[in-house]
C-alpha cells in the first residue's frame, strides 16, 4: 500500500458506507485515484475491487488518472449557457490545444466543463482552482491562462 | 417554554451585546460564495489591516448573501445612530475610500452608495428595502441571510432561533404535526408534497431507528438557492432538522451536501458544533431526555442523488441509483431499511418559523394552495441577477421586471425557464402568471427548487432544449431503459436539428418519445427530462420549424446553420477583426474592404465581438440560401 493512501485510510474503520467518504479523503491527498488505490481501499473495506470502482465511476467528482496542476473549470450552468459560456470553452480549448477533460502535454493544466459554480450574476464564468474570472468573452481566454499559468 | 432555552437565551444577548460594542460603526461585508467570488475577502482583508493600523475603531463582521448579486461586492456601515447604508462594487482600494470619507470623517460618499435600509437615511442617496429589489419581496426563510454572522450562535439567538426548537419540546409530537399540516407547508424541494403528511407518515411506523436527512444535494444548474441558506444561516436548517427528529424519533440527522460547496460545508461544521456546545444539539437537548445529533455527508457529483431513494444509496455506499419500482417510501423503508424523513434545505429552514410564528402566520403569506415564500436564484439575461424569496402567487412578470430590473442591453424578452432540467420554458404571454407550484406546472413548467433563468432573443430555443437534454442525458444513472436510451435519443435528434440535419418528422418524434420517457421512468429525473423539450416545442414550436425546413436560427446561435460575413460597405477596413481571428481566415488590407474565408472561419464569433458597434460590418446570417452561398464560396 502506499504511504499516502495507508495513512488516509488509517482514519477510517473500514465500513461498507465509509466508500465514498475514502475515496474523496485519497483523491484529496493524491490528485487522482490510481490503480492502487482503488485496490487499496477494497482492501480496507473487505470488498470486491469491482465494487469500489463501480461506485467510484458513477460519480462526476471523482478522477482516474494525473491531472493538470491547475484545473481549469469552464462553467455550463444554464445562465452561463445563455451568455456564452460554450464560445468561451471553444476558445479555451483552442488556446490549450486540448479538448475539455484532457490535460496539456506539460501537465500545467487541465481543462474540464462544470455545471454551474453558483457564481450565476458573473456568468459567463471560469474557475481555475480558486480564482474565479467573471463577465468573460472569448478573446479574453489567453489573458485567464496567462494570469493562472502557475509559474507565474 | 424550556427554562433552560430562557438562560441560553438571556446568555445570548447579553455576549451579544458585549461582543457587538454598539457604539462604534458596524462594517458587514458579503461573503458568500458570490461575494467571495467577485473579491469579498480581499475587501474584508483591506479593511482589517487598515482598521488595525489606522487605529480605528469598528467591528467587521462577514455575513451572508443578502441577494443583490448584480452589486457584489457589497460593504454595508451602521454608524451609531444612523442606518444601513450598502455600498456596492467594492473593490479593496474603494473600500479603503469609504472608510476614509465614511468612518473617519462624516461624507457618506453617495457616488459609491447603493442605499440604504430602514428610515432616516441621507436624502442623496435611495432608500433600498422599499426600493423595486426588495419591495415585492417578503423574506422570511432569508431573514437572516446577509444580515446576522452565520458563524455566530448568539446572533442567530437574538433573532429568534431555537425559540421554535425550545417550543416544539414542549409539545406533542402529533401536535407539532398538525401545526405544519394546519399551515399547509409544501416542500420546498420543486415536487411540494405537503410536509406535514410526510412527517406524520414517518412518525407512524415503529422502528428502533429512524433518520432525517436534508437533501442539500443541490444540483440543478442556475440554481443556488440552497446554497446562500446554507452559507447565510445555516442555524435555521440545524433547528428544523432537529424539530423533525424530535417529531418522528429519530436521534440521528445526515446532511447530504454538494461537495462543490465547501464554504457551505465549513459553516455547518460549525454551526453544528456551535449548537451542540450550547446544548441544542447532541445528548439530553435543553434537559428533555432527547438526543439528536448530525453528521455531514458529501455529495459526490450526481444530479440524480437529488432523488430521495438515490441519495439513501449514495448514503450507504453505493452508487447513487434509484430503487426500482415497486419500491416501498422512503418515510417507511429508507436508509440502512429505516424509516427516514427527507425535506429539502428551505423546508427545514422555514419549520422553526412556522411552529413559533403559528400556521395562521404562515397561511397569510402566499396563496391558498401554496401558503409561504418561494426562493428563486434569478439569473441569466436579466440587469439583476440575484437571490430573491417572493410571495407565492406573485406574477412573473413582476419578478422579471421590478425585481430583475427587466432585460439585460434593452433586449427583448423571449422566455423565462424554471425549474431546471426537470422544467420548462414560458413565453411572454404567460408572464401574468402567479408563480405557485400548481399554476406552474399547469403552464408545461413546474416551480422546480428555485433556478430562474431569463432568455432573451439572442438565445435559440432549440439549443437550449439541447443544452438540457444533454445534461439530463449525461446525469442518467443508466439503470431504466426509457431513460438512459430516450434521452440518449432525444438528445441525438436536437442535435441534428440543431447543425442542420433536422428532418420533416422530427418534432412529432420528440413529442413522441417524451411522452415514452415520461411513462416510463422509474424516478423523478427521467420522468421531468422531457419536460425543456416539450415546452420549447410547445411555445416555439416555429424555432423548430424554421431550424428543420430552412436550416435557419432565428437567434443566430446554431453555429451550424450561421455564417460570419463581413458588409463590404459597413467595413472600414480598420483591421480589428482580422487581428483578433486565432485562425487567420480574415484577410484585408487597409482601405480595402475585409473578407472572411469560410473555409478557415470556426464560427467562433469573435470578430463579430471585435468589430466597433459604430461599424456593426461583421454579421451572421442563416438560412439555407446564406449557407449555400458561403459553401460554394460566393459569400466571404
């Protein structure tokens, strides 16, 4: 077991209803789930691999592999919709040269849609981690990723 | 009432009144999830420091949302003696501005001011709570949002909380159920199944367990009703919940809440130990015999969680699926097999009112049928985006108009969705409407939790049919037929009507296999996924039409069926367009009218964006002569 995931683990007691619970406590710690991992927390509980995983892919929140180090989140909620949220993923995914849910090549970044970040009265809006850009038009898809380029 | 509760009480106040000094100006600054988002923390912290370095005397507190969203940030002053005044748009060096003019010295800036509240107030300035935001509005499971320090007990105290837990203790369970039958409470959660029956159904059977949830699993998009109680006064939904678990017997509460909403989840955390700290939660509850205690569990991204047999799954473990149908209630057979009361965040929340204000109080507001408030998240392309709670029965367009302020640029008003994925959208001639859960539902929509989205002419119709359809499609649980394959179905054929492949027949195939889905689903997501489609069909029914026969979107959105093309006798040749185009299919020199290759162009839109309003030459046109046109080369 790894080091990160035994010491997440070690806070739980190892029920059937703690799964979900476990699996945002590692994601938290390791970015992701890994392989291991999902083995790991099967292991913990006393149930099927398969198990875990199926209630792992059943949920949005969770992800099976590296990610960027900073998560670019378009947000699609429907006010955003209706002012033009998709024109700004469409210049996002243009700037990155990647498609919403893939990383860049350097892992710098990762680009995802997200429904709704309740920010509506800035809509069209985008979150990188924690920073919130609001009021956003296309053109201004180079200035977000400049300003979140996390060696800046 | 408890004499405990009276200690507690007394206690309250007066720490209240130790800790506020009100003798030195009050500093509120809006901190929720929107406020932060637009750099309320960075306010708070500019005024801290230069409070402490200034040496100047006030207190700072962070409260919730109190709903104007369009004016965030907002900073409000109370200065001994005079009343609220709100300042809005706040940026860290204009809140440095205010405490120089206002706090330091006696201008009250009015140039930054957006009102104030109560009366008295400075005659240059607008007086806001009988202003057009809150004269319509009648707040009351938002009290105290935006006005008391969530993270505080004492305030919540002070303004009546746990006065209606204290009562409840002292009564019969039966009896506090007829209060909420008598008030004819509906919840608040979008359905409206009146609480009362739902309460007593869970207080018959006898179980040696049994356990309330709050459904705060908020997922509708455009909606964040659930959220601002949550992060406003999250001491109101503790109270209610507790009310209840004293009223079926139950002594342990779950908090199902959207893990994308941390700030939420920090205030209750704290809330929760707040309460038990004082002895209104936990073991022996103000010296009654009663336990109750609450644990929070997040949610982890599944918009079908909202239904109550799929978040008694995600509870225990598994994935979020619905029971399949027979399936006993969940009042009687819910988590772990117990029986379990579900009610939505603003149910709870109003309980405590309802039983210390009375059920006559409660029937006064509102209509017959749907007594009480209704919260709305009112977004979209409106001036004023925010949080409102209205009367039932009011008219939508009063809400649109007077609240909202009307449509955003002048543009025309086209429809207002509510509801969420599981709604509909109203067109102009049902904005007399009274908005109340019957009415709504009648009109092809439903009240939904509170998500109200406003549409303008700029916006297809069809699209956002689509825009639903693919996220009902997408949050499908997969375990029905009619719904993972309808939508998938459904969703397949928009998308063809919307990039021009739509085809004579179409429409009645959707209507059609709507009406399947509705049928049959086994939950409430796949029987309400139809719901955006077939009420943009039946009001805009010639969206469709024109997007089938003539490939043309009357909004200019389906990028599909528009071309850009630039008017050779508007353009200037000012170049801003061929500039600002990431895949240079702009071409043109200066003086020489531009042109755009459609064979480049990725309908991007940004020279339309670009090109100077005076100008206006970049357009778009539709339909199936413009797109010919611009394929074969002709346009440019």
């Amino acid at each position: 077991m790894q080091e990160q995931t035994k010491k997440v683990l070690s806070g739980f007691e190892g029920k059937p209803n703690e799964v979900i619970p476990m699996l945002q406590a590692v994601q938290n710690e390791i970015g992701y789930l890994p392989e291991e991992a999902i083995r790991d927390i099967a292991d913990h509980i006393g149930i099927p691999e398969s198990k875990v995983y199926g209630t792992a892919t059943f949920y949005s929140q969770f992800y099976f592999s590296r990610r960027g180090d900073r998560s670019v989140k378009v947000c699609l909620g429907t006010a955003c919709h209706v002012r033009g949220g998709m024109q700004v993923m469409d210049a996002l995914e243009r700037e990155m040269g990647i498609k919403a849910g893939e990383n860049t090549p350097d892992y710098k970044f990762s680009l995802e849609r997200v429904n709704c970040v309740g920010s509506c009265a800035l809509a069209p809006v985008v979150m990188v981690d924690d920073d919130v850009f609001g009021r956003l038009v296309p053109k201004q898809a180079k200035e977000v990723l400049e300003k979140s380029d996390p060696k800046v | 009432m408890i004499q405990k509760f009276d200690v507690i009480e007394k206690e309250a106040l007066e720490n209240l009144e130790k800790e506020q000094k009100s003798d030195i100006p009050q500093i509120y600054v809006g901190c929720a999830t929107c406020g932060n988002a637009t750099g309320a923390q960075s306010v708070v912290q500019t005024i801290t420091d230069k409070l402490e370095k200034e040496n100047i005397k006030a207190e700072i507190k962070e409260v919730g949302c109190i709903g104007m969203c369009f004016a965030e940030v907002l900073l409000d002053v109370i200065k001994p003696g005079q009343p609220r005044i709100s300042y809005h748009g706040v940026t860290p060096e204009t809140a440095e501005e205010i405490v120089d003019s206002y706090l330091v010295k006696d201008d009250h800036r009015p140039d930054l001011a957006l009102g104030y509240f109560g009366e008295g107030g400075p005659a240059d300035v607008e007086r806001i709570d009988t202003g057009d935001v809150f004269k319509n509005q009648q707040r009351v499971i938002l009290k105290n949002c935006g006005i008391i320090d969530p993270e505080n007990i004492n305030e919540y105290i002070a303004h009546g909380g746990y006065k209606g837990l204290a009562e409840a203790l002292e009564m019969k369970q039966e009896d506090i159920i007829s209060v909420l039958k008598d008030s004819g409470l509906r919840g608040r959660g979008g359905a409206g199944f009146p609480a009362g029956r739902k309460w007593e159904s869970c207080l018959k059977p006898q179980a040696d367990q049994k356990y309330v949830i709050c459904n705060a699993d908020e997922g509708d998009p455009g909606a964040f009703m659930d959220r601002s109680v949550l992060e406003g006064d999250p001491h109101s939904v503790i109270e209610g919940m507790t009310i209840a678990g004293y009223t079926i017997g139950s002594s342990k509460g779950y908090f199902y809440v959207r893990a994308e909403y941390p700030l939420a989840i920090k205030r209750l955390r704290k809330a929760i130990a707040q309460a038990k700290e004082k002895n209104l939660l936990g073991d022996d509850i103000l010296g009654t015999g009663f336990n109750f205690d609450l644990e929070i569990f997040q949610g982890a991204g599944a918009f079908v969680c909202g239904e109550s047999t799929a978040l008694v799954m995600s509870i225990e473990g598994n994935r979020g699926w619905p029971k399949p149908l027979p399936r006993p209630r969940t009042t009687e057979e819910g988590l772990w097999g117990k029986p379990t009361l579900l009610n939505n965040v603003k149910t709870f929340s109003v309980v405590p009112q309802v039983l210390s204000k009375g059920a006559d109080w409660f029937k006064s507001i509102g209509t017959e049928g749907s007594p009480g408030t209704a919260v709305f998240a009112l977004t979209g392309k409106i001036n004023r985006s925010g949080l409102i709670e209205v009367p039932m029965g009011i008219e939508l367009k009063k809400i649109i108009y007077e609240i909202g302020g009307g449509i955003l640029d002048d543009k025309k008003f086209k429809a207002v969705q509510t509801g969420g994925p599981s709604g509909g959208c109203l067109p102009e001639d049902k904005l007399h409407l009274a908005v109340d859960f019957d009415t709504l539902v009648k009109a092809g929509s439903m009240m939904g939790s509170g998500g109200m989205v406003v549409i303008d002419e700029s916006t297809c119709m069809v699209d956002v049919a689509r825009y639903f359809l693919d996220f009902t499609f997408e949050e499908s649980c997969g375990q029905c037929v009619p719904c993972r394959q309808g939508t998938q179905q459904m969703l397949e054929i928009l998308n063809d009507i919307c990039e021009g492949r739509g085809r004579e027949g179409d429409i009645e195939y959707l209507l059609e296999m709507g009406d399947s889905i509705i049928k049959g689903s086994i939950c409430g997501l796949g029987q309400t996924a139809p719901n955006p489609v077939l009420s943009t069909i039946q009001y805009f029914r010639d969206e469709y039409e024109a997007h089938i026969k003539d490939h043309a979107c009357p909004a200019l959105v389906c990028k599909n069926l528009i071309v850009f093309h630039i008017d050779e006798e508007k353009c200037t040749a000012c170049g801003r367009c061929r500039k600002a185009c990431p895949v240079e299919a702009i071409s043109g020199e200066k003086k020489v009218p531009h042109t755009i290759d459609q064979n480049k162009c990725t309908k991007c839109g940004i020279c339309f964006q670009e090109c100077p309003e005076r100008f206006s030459a970049v357009v778009r046109l539709t339909g199936k002569e413009n797109l010919a046109a611009a394929a074969s080369g002709k346009e440019g």
